[in-house]
C-alpha cells in the first residue's frame, strides 16, 4: 500500500461518514469488519479513484448496504 492508496481510504472515508451522518471511526469499523476496505476498496483503487465523489459515495453505500452494515 502507498501513500495514494492510503489517501483514497481516507478520503473515502471522510466522505462516508459526512454522507451517513457517523464518525469516521464507525465508518471505518463497518468497512474493515465486512471486509470492504480490504476486499473491494484497496484491491479496486485503480478503478475506484477515477469515479467521481458522487459515484464513488453511491457505490459504496450500495456495497454497505448488500454486506448488511448499513441498513
């Protein structure tokens, strides 16, 4: 993992949490414990960082929500 890498987790989860009204821990809870971050997020960092913030937010909300960590 880089720099760039660790940026966009950042980013994504700053957004994440303003778009779902939770802290950035809990945000980063959800995406750790359903494997998320590490199974979609870091893997896919090539693509996923080309989207736009708008894309990207509705993306990963609709992931959290077929993972079952958001309801």
């Amino acid at each position: 993992m880089n720099s760039n890498n660790i940026d966009f987790i950042t980013y994504c989860i700053g957004n994440l949490a303003r778009r779902l009204n939770m802290s950035a821990t809990e945000v980063y809870r959800r995406l750790k414990q359903s494997d998320i971050l590490n199974g979609y997020i870091i893997p896919s960092y090539d693509v996923l960082h080309t989207f736009s913030k708008e894309y990207l937010m509705e993306d990963l909300t609709e992931y959290m929500r077929e993972k079952g960590v958001l309801a």
